[in-house]
C-alpha cells in the first residue's frame, strides 16, 4: 500500500474535533504561520507563543503520517496563514486582503539597496532624502560599467584620482628630512619635476571647471583625455608613488616654491574633494561583478587597462567602486563589522530597526597596498575560509572572527573605550537611515511587510563607518561559533518586535533599537531616473587644517598600514 493510501486510516487514533477547535482557535485569533528552510528559532518562537504552523506541501509528506503535526498539517492545507518567513522571497498569492506579516519588502531594482547597482542609485539619490542629525552616508564613489559612456567617467574618475593623489602623497612625505632619500637622488638615473607641474596644472583646471555653473563634462573629458607624453608622465607618477623612481637631486632649484605650490593644491583638493582623505595614494578599486554575493567574484586592481579589460565581457555587467585605502587596522589586519538592520511596515509608518549586537570579520592576511590578493582584502567568511592563517594571525579570533565584546574590549585597550557608543554606532545609524529613508519612494509599503537585512562596514583610519554593501538574505543558519551567538538570539528578538511589539507597544524588543520611524506619504511616487549610474561620496568631514599632519602620524612605515596600536 502506497505512503499517501495510509495516511486517511491513521488519523482515526488523533480526537479530530479537537484538532479542529485548535485551527478554529488560531485561525480566530490570527496565529497561522508559515516557515520555509529551516530557521528553527522562528518556529520555536512561534510554537511558544501558542501558534499553530502550517505545513507546506513540499514538507509536509516528509512527515510520518501517524504523527499529530501530519494530521494537523493536512487539515490546514487551504487554511490562511498570517505569518511567512521564506528563505527566498517569492511572490504570495492571494493574501493581499490578509495582511499576513511577510519576512519580505518588494523594491522596484532601481532603488533596491540590496542589489551593487540599487545601492549605488540610494546613495546618489540620499541627498534628497537628508534628514539633519539623523541621516549621512559615507560611501565609496562608484562607477557600473555597462556601457561606453559609463567606460570613460569611470576613466576620467581613475586618471583624476591618480594626480590628485600624486599631490597629496608629495604634500604629506616629500619635504620631511628624513624621507628625503625617498624622493631625491643625485644619480643619473633620476627625472626632473615635469610630472609635479603637469598634475598641478590639470588639478588646478579640473577644480575650476567643476566649480562652473555651467559644467562642461566635454570639457572635463578633454582635460582628462592625454597625450603620448602626459600618459608617461602619469607612469612616472606612479612609480614615484611606488618608489621605483627619484627625482633629481638639482642644486640650483628653489624647491621651497614648488613646496608652497603643492601645500596650497593639496588644500585646494581636498575642500573641493572632501572624500579623498579615505583614499590613500595607490587608487586601488574593488571590481564587483553585479549578481555575485559572499565576496565571490570580486576583485581588487590598480590598474586602468586591466580592470576595463577584466570588464568588458559584454555578457555580464560590473560595477568598480573606490576602495578605502586607509582603513582601521587591527593587528595588522583588516576587518568589517557586520549588523543586522529591520524595516517594518505598518499602517502609515516604516519604523526601523537596528539590532545592537554585531560581529567583525577579519582577513587571513596582514593589510598592504602592495599584496592585492583576497586574502588581504576581501573579509567575507566564504572567501577567508580557503586561506590559512599566519602565527601573528588576530588572536582569539575563532573562524577570523571577533563578538562586540572582544572588539570593544581592544578599543578599551588602546584607550578608546567609548569609540562604539560615541562614533562607530551612531556612525551606522545615520548610514543605515540615509539608504533606507532613500530607497522608500520605490518600494511597495505593503502593511504588515518586513525585512531582515545584513550590512557591512569597513571603519576607516578615523573610525568613522564606511558602508560596504546590504545584504537581502544574510546568512543565519551557519554553525560558526560567534555568528550563532548572535543569530540564535536574532531570530528570537525578531519576533518579539514583528509579533509582541506590534500588537503591545510595552513588550519588550530584545536587542532590538528603534532607530527612526518614518511617516508615509499619502502618494508614492515611482518616477525611476535610470539615468543615475555612477555616485560620489557624501559626508561631512573636518575642515582641511590638520589633515597632513594626522597622515604623517597615522601611516606607518610602508605607507600602507593605519593601526590604532
């Protein structure tokens, strides 16, 4: 006899009236959920609170037939459900008029922050939606490389940042004594100072065309576009930067101008250019191919030819963004922090939510500008896991990872004990704010929707967060020992916020912050700008004033490294 001919004559041991009285009960009560691919803690949380789950099809002949759970599982196959977490989001049918609470918030991609080229578009469109004490963003300046157009601003963008580099690097190291020798040499071998006049001269150019009313991105591209001899001399720049070149030791020449012209350029750039001070001097970038999650796919290049021919397979679209070359460095390692942030869409409100716990991602590899490999780079846990670790690897870092508590503990140590509270969090607040707030004019605002998200961060020389990338379905489920810590009690607060606190606004969150609360217009607006394809960085910054003196001292011997040791 077949598994599905027996399952009718086994329910006659189960008192159908009372299963029946239960669905009656919950279905009333409007306790049905619905739990795809595992999440043991949704389900916990949910049974514990006196919920009823139903089964879905594909599970529930995964079930003995003589079990309870089968019986109650079948007998609720047509009945409604007014919870769902799903491990993918797929369209529901037919429960508009149900109102369910959906572990999923639809975005029109344009705007969808959890895709490379939906996060870029958010981050171009914040400065609309800025909200004063409550929303900034530091993002990387990007570029998606789709098209031929799109080719050359990411060009105009890498040969501008290589002169204005060149001027800041000369700015912080080329006039103090004891990095004379690095500069100078009374070989034959050495080159004049031609490079130095040439960026000056196109810095100074590019600044006042783009200070124009009438900015002429023609004019931009000629002063960009360069002759047999300036693109030599843009080699040279990169190989004083390298120090594989010295200049010229002159006798004669009066260096003490040419001093005084590159202080006042480096000035000029960064007022002009705030968001270079994270840029460090080897413009080195981060190609992403768009699609691509856990850092696979990824590539970091400081080469101009080479990333445009790493991306010009027509058939897949990339997108290069800036890298952060000045990070926080913690035992010579480079980390990212990831956290978990919460929108929840209620009857004319969007409330979000940041969760306080987090953890931090460290790479295998000590950091260096000079050593491009992921392993050095690229944090994500899919990615490190292939590499071994070093004896001077971070300690008690187990699986390259640190709880909150271990990294404020090392702030404490270095005495930065109230580096988190006072700069880092409220840093990710306003960045998570900024995307979000930005993003909701294309989002479907569906009652009752939600969304669990994970975020990444780097946190720069100056601990201020810098963000990477928001994920749509983090990855909650690994055995990894800091990660469960967390994602165990995750599970369970999120809960507490989209069942408890939604019906009782008394009961408790867990770890759970609400961090802003945002009205719904009466009419949304879906009017996409497609024409958005590349961004610039937004924040606010010190003035200029003490910025060469705080590189000088932060950067350490191989020009690479900014640690807080």
């Amino acid at each position: 006899m077949s598994f599905r001919s027996t399952q009718v004559l086994k329910w006659d041991k189960f008192n159908m009236k009372e299963l029946e009285d239960r669905i009656r009960k919950a279905r009333m009560e409007k306790k049905i959920f619905v739990v795809f691919s595992g999440y043991e803690k949704i389900r916990e949380s949910l049974l514990k609170r006196g919920w009823l789950e139903k089964i879905p099809d594909h599970r529930l002949y995964l079930i003995s037939p003589t079990s309870e759970k089968f019986a109650l599982g079948m007998l609720m196959k047509t009945t409604p459900f007014n919870f769902i977490w799903q491990r993918k989001t797929r369209p529901l049918k037919n429960v508009k008029d149900l109102n369910p609470c959906t572990n999923s918030i639809v975005r029109q991609r344009y705007m969808d922050f959890t895709t490379k080229d939906g996060i870029n578009n958010c981050a171009d469109n914040f400065k609309w939606n800025f909200i004063e004490g409550h929303t900034d963003l530091t993002y990387q300046r990007s570029h998606i490389l789709s098209d031929k157009a799109m080719r050359e601003e990411f060009s105009k963008d890498f040969r501008r940042t290589t002169l204005t580099n060149y001027i800041l690097f000369l700015d912080c190291f080329m006039f103090i004594d004891n990095e004379i020798d690095f500069f100078f040499t009374i070989s034959r071998k050495g080159i004049s100072v031609d490079s130095i006049d040439f960026a000056l001269k196109k810095v100074e150019d590019l600044i006042a065309e783009d200070k124009k009313v009438d900015y002429d991105d023609d004019h931009e591209k000629i002063l960009l576009k360069f002759t047999k001899h300036e693109m030599e001399l843009l080699d040279e720049i990169r190989q004083i930067i390298n120090g594989t070149k010295r200049f010229k030791l002159l006798s004669h020449f009066d260096y003490s101008i040419l001093r005084l012209q590159i202080d006042e350029c480096a000035l000029k750039i960064l007022s002009h250019w705030p968001y270079l001070k994270y840029d460090g001097f080897k413009n080195v970038w981060i190609v992403k191919l768009i699609g691509s999650s856990s850092g696979y796919n990824v590539t970091v290049m400081n080469n101009e030819d080479k990333i445009l021919k790493a991306t010009e397979n027509i058939s897949h679209r990339y997108i290069v963004q800036k890298y952060v070359e000045r990070p926080l460095i913690i035992h010579k390692r480079k980390f990212d922090i990831r956290v978990y942030v919460m929108t929840f869409i209620r009857n004319g409100f969007v409330d979000i939510w940041l969760y306080k716990d987090c953890y931090a991602k460290f790479c295998t590899k000590p950091f260096s500008l000079d050593n491009l490999d992921k392993s050095v780079h690229v944090s994500n846990y899919a990615v490190q896991k292939q590499f071994m670790n070093q004896q001077d690897s971070v300690p008690n870092a187990k699986e390259n990872m640190w709880s909150l508590s271990q990294l404020i503990e090392y702030f404490t140590s270095t005495g930065h004990q109230y580096i988190w509270d006072e700069v880092i969090y409220p840093g990710i607040k306003k960045n998570l704010l900024a995307v979000i707030i930005a993003s909701l004019e294309a989002t479907e605002l569906e009652v009752n929707n939600f969304e669990l998200n994970g975020a990444d961060f780097m946190i720069a020389y100056d601990y201020q967060p810098v963000l990477i990338e928001i994920n749509s379905v983090p990855a909650l489920y690994f055995s990894r020992t800091v990660v469960e810590m967390i994602t165990n009690k995750l599970l369970e607060d999120v809960v507490k916020v989209v069942v408890d606190y939604r019906d009782d606004r008394k009961a408790s969150t867990g770890d759970f912050e609400l961090i802003h609360t945002h009205k719904i217009p009466q009419i949304q607006n879906f009017t996409p700008d497609l024409s958005i394809n590349s961004v610039r960085l937004n924040h606010h910054i010190e003035r200029t004033k003490s910025w060469k003196e705080k590189i000088i001292s932060d950067i350490s011997e191989d020009r690479n490294v900014v640690d807080v040791n």
